[in-house]
C-alpha cells in the first residue's frame, strides 16, 4: 500500500506517460473518491476548451465508449480491476484539467487468530486484524468498526459490551457472566461497504464453589498430603536458620578481636599529643618510656610529684 502511494504521488508530480508517447502535466491536486463494488460511478472533467478532452487510466486511453458528451467518464459495474489513478487531459494545452484516484471500496477482512480464556465471571477474547492506516486516516475512507455479541446457550437474546471496541484493540474481557454456563460468541468487523464475516466460537466458564464444596475440597487436600514432606520441610528450615546464626556470631567475634587488638596503639598516639601541645620542643629519649612518665604523672606519692616537678 505504501508503494503504490508513492507511485500515485510520482505520477502526479511528475506526469504519466501515455499510449502516445505523450507526458501528462497535472497542475491541480489529486482527488480521492471511494465508491461500493458493483456500483455505477461517473467522473467529471471540468474543461473550457473547445476540444474535448480524453481519459487515460493505467498509462492507456480509456473507449471512448465510457465517455459521456459532457466528457465525464461513466464506469459500469465497479470492481477492484476498476482502481487506480484516472487524468482527465486536454489535448490543447498538454496539461490534466482533472485527475481522481479511485478507490473501490470492500467489506474489512475478520478477525485472525481469534483466542478465548474463560474464568469464573468473565471471559477474555483476543483477536488479530489487518488494516489499512491510509484507508482508515482518509477522511473519506472506510473507517472500520468491531462488533462482539454473546449469549446464554439456552437463550435467543443477543448481549453486546456496554463500551465502545476498538479493531486495533485486541482484547476485550467480557464480564459479568454467570459462572459453570456456557455462551455463544460471535465477532466481526464492518465498515461502510459492507460487514466481513462471522467468527462463531462457544466458551464456557468455571464453575463456582460454595462454602462447605470448598471445605470437602480442603479436606481432599489434606487426606492427599503425606507428614514426611512437612518434617522434611521443618528439618531443612531449621538447619539453615542455625547455619546463617554460626556464621553471623563468627562473623561478629572477629570484627571484635581486630577492633580490641588495636587499641594500645589508639591509647598511646593519644598521650602522645598533649606533651606536644604543652611543650613543642618535648622529646622522648631513649632512657624514658613514655608509658612509665605517665603512669608517673598520674602517681599520688611525693617522688612522683618531684619527678614530674623536674620535668
């Protein structure tokens, strides 16, 4: 599709060869026009010449058969081999007076792959669809629609979605449904020209379960489940639980250790700096330790305080 518009631009840019050799020059834009299958359809070609101008489509000249005395084209019984780009020339001045891209309009395409998951309430339908972005962005195109209808399987009564259903959705859940019934589904597209046709399926949703089925349910479970896998199960937690608790307590008595082997070292750098604050030109010799005038300092008797005195 993209191909064939940039061929249709080419030509009306550039002009169309003719089964005369001749170049078409089309001064005017192109117009679109979208018409049913089997529909009679009449082009106009608005001229001021005394000359009557001629048709060309796909690089011939149309019979002059279809050409009306008011030199509009008339086409019989439209059909796809109708399509394409018609230029209405003039003889005189070698140029288009009026050039129409035809597009003949048909029924979309179903939907594909169609998909359905029923639960309890609701059922979820998936489809694939092909379209055409440059027919559905014209504001003259076909504009194509999703349809969804359901129903009981005992019931003649159509139900439809309360919201709108975009084609290039995909998916639509279907709510509302009454659980353990089965329904009848059917899907299809349309579109101005007509409707595609109709993908039919059945579904039918889970069933419910009430308190006391519920219960006998648990109750089957539990006949079915055997002691071994819960002490098992108990073991395994257990033994990891103690793994993880030895490694962490290991972990702590080392960052300990390391922490209580380096605080001599703390303790002395600290001494260290008063007398260095106090007396800058304070040195340790070798006949003095500096742990022993500390602890000197810090002694009560008077020999003590003399010691400290000299200092």
């Amino acid at each position: 599709m993209v191909l064939r518009g940039i061929c249709i631009g080419l030509c009306s840019l550039l002009g169309l060869y003719g089964a005369f050799g001749k170049e078409f020059l089309i001064d005017n834009d192109t117009q679109t026009k979208f018409v049913k299958m089997y529909e009679n359809v009449t082009l106009p070609c608005p001229h001021t010449t005394e000359t009557a101008p001629s048709w060309h489509w796909k690089r011939r000249q149309v019979s002059h058969e279809k050409v009306l005395d008011d030199s509009s084209l008339f086409i019989n019984n439209v059909s796809e081999v109708d399509a394409g780009l018609y230029i209405c020339f003039s003889e005189e001045t070698g140029r288009a007076v009026y050039s129409v891209r035809l597009f003949v309009g048909v029924p979309p395409d179903p939907p594909e792959n169609v998909t359905v998951r029923a639960l309890t309430i609701f059922v979820v339908v998936t489809w694939h669809l092909h379209l055409d972005p440059e027919w559905e962005e014209d504001l003259q195109g076909p504009r194509t629609t999703f349809h969804l209808q359901y129903r009981p399987e005992d019931s003649q009564t159509w139900r439809q979605p309360p919201s709108h259903i975009s084609p290039t959705q995909g998916q639509v859940d279907v709510c509302n449904l009454s659980p353990n019934t089965t329904y009848e589904f059917q899907i299809w597209t349309g579109n101005r020209f007509g409707k595609s046709e109709t993908v039919s399926f059945i579904a039918t949703t889970l069933p419910s379960f009430s308190e006391m089925e519920q219960a006998k349910r648990l109750e089957g479970l539990l006949e079915d489940f055997n002691p071994l896998v819960w002490v098992v199960a108990v073991v395994i937690v257990m033994v990891v639980t103690n793994v993880l608790g030895g490694l962490l307590l290991l972990a702590y008595y080392f960052q300990h250790k390391i922490k209580k082997s380096g605080d001599p070292d703390d303790a002395e750098n600290i001494e260290l700096v008063p007398h260095i604050i106090e007396n800058p030109g304070y040195q340790v010799d070798g006949s003095h330790n500096l742990e022993t005038i500390h602890e000197s300092l810090l002694s009560t008797s008077p020999s003590s305080q003399g010691a400290a005195a000299v200092l």
